[in-house]
C-alpha cells in the first residue's frame, strides 16, 4: 500500500507538470534521469498535454539526448522503417503518388540555432527564430537525406510542407540545395491567410488540396503530430524525434 503510494504521488507529480509549464517535473533526485526519459517517450508517443518548454530538470538530458549517438540511431531507425515501407509499395503509372516531407528538424537542423537557447527550455521566440533562418545554415539531417532521395529514386513525387513563411521561401531553397536536397515537386510554406491557423489545420488543408489534385498521399515524414494528424493522413506516417519543442 506504501509502495502504491509513493508511486502514485510520482505520478501525480508529471500530470501536474505537464498543466503548470512552470512546476518542476519532479523532486526525486536520482529518478530524474529516468522520469526525463519517460517524459520524452511520452512526448514522442503523443501522450503529454501541449507544452511550451523543456521542464527544468530535464534541461541537461534534453541537451545530452539532441548532442548524443542516441539522438542520430534513433533518426536511422525511423529513416530505416520509411525506406523499408517505400519499397515495398508497387505505385501507380500516373505519377500521382506523394510523399510528404517537414522541412525543420525533419531535412534541416536547427540544433545550431538550439544550442544557444537552451535545448528547448527557453520559451519559443518567432523573431529570433527567424533571424536564424535568414542565415540559411540550418545542417542536414543525413538519415533523411538518404530516405529523400530512396523515395525520389524509386519515383515517388516529393513535396516538402513546411510552417515557414512564404517570405523566406528562396533562402528556404538555398538552404535545402545546399544541404543536399534537390529536384523536388512542390515546396510549399505559409502564405498571408495561413499565418492564423494551427500547424495541424494548416497542413491538413495543404494535404486535403493534394488530395483533391488527384494525388495520393502515401508516406509523410515529421517531428510533429501536426504534421502527421488531421485530415488527409498518409497512408504511413513517420514521426522523428524531437524533445525540445511541441508544435500543434
């Protein structure tokens, strides 16, 4: 009975977290490591409640999770399950079949622009965000570069959908030529009349005009559940890694 309580105050003590963004996760001293491990898990699972930061303790393990081999295996895997997929499809004479790709933390990088605000425990800053997209830097993703051109070389048709603004669309195209990326169908980013919408909303009404088009929308790729859910789904949708930020 002791047991079972103690165990359901550790419990207590994440659900509260996840509604007050400044609680602290947890005050189990040598459990942090794992709590921190079962609170990314349950992000990348989609089970938390919409957050805006890192909890404080899990600061050092996000940074050591992002910076570690883990982080890169667990990139692999999911690039590795894509392909498998992608190659077991027979697809259409038409040329209508679609994979969709994220651009940010899915192609590119943005752990340069991360590491000087804390992995992900500052508050998401749009300006400075910016500001670091304007330099066009942002690194490949070398796992998904490899399943981008399996996909494009086994004749999918390949659109990146991405929450960018359509402002920054030809430093978005150098960015991506340069990180590798080439000869791909549709770039699409926000417009004016998309600024107000939800990442989910916004990408299922790209996916849904895809879909009316006469495409077939059969693998996507995202760090996000808003890239992935909503209406229009893929027929495989593959979720990559991401503990510091939450986008709905």
């Amino acid at each position: 009975m002791k047991f079972f309580l103690v165990f359901s105050l550790a419990l207590l003590s994440i659900v509260f977290a996840s509604d007050n963004l400044d609680s602290h996760l947890l005050m189990y001293g040598d459990d942090v490591g794992l709590l921190c491990n079962s609170w990314r898990v349950a992000g990348e699972a989609n089970n938390l409640s919409p957050w805006k930061k890192v909890p404080e303790e899990c600061r050092g393990y996000v940074k050591d999770y992002m910076t570690s081999r883990a982080y890169v295996l667990d990139l692999q895997m999911v690039a590795n399950e894509a392909v498998g997929y992608a190659r077991g499809i027979e697809l259409g004479d038409d040329g209508n079949d679609v994979w969709v790709f994220d651009v940010d933390e899915t192609l590119l990088s943005n752990l340069p622009y991360y590491a000087h605000h804390g992995y992900g425990y500052q508050v998401f800053n749009h300006g400075l965000f910016d500001k670091w997209v304007e330099n066009g830097t942002a690194p490949v993703i070398e796992s998904s570069l490899k399943l981008y051109e399996e996909v494009f070389r086994l004749g999918f048709k390949v659109f990146l959908l991405t929450g960018r603004s359509e402002r920054h669309r030809n430093i978005t195209v150098e960015n991506l030529r340069n990180a590798g990326f080439m000869n791909w169908d549709k770039l699409i980013l926000r417009d004016v009349e998309d600024y107000d919408k939800s990442a989910t909303t916004y990408k299922s009404e790209k996916r849904s005009e895809m879909v009316k088009e006469g495409y077939r929308v059969l693998g996507n790729s995202g760090d996000q559940w808003s890239d992935l859910l909503g209406a229009a789904i893929s027929i495989r949708s593959f979720k990559l890694p991401n503990p510091m930020y939450y986008i709905a």
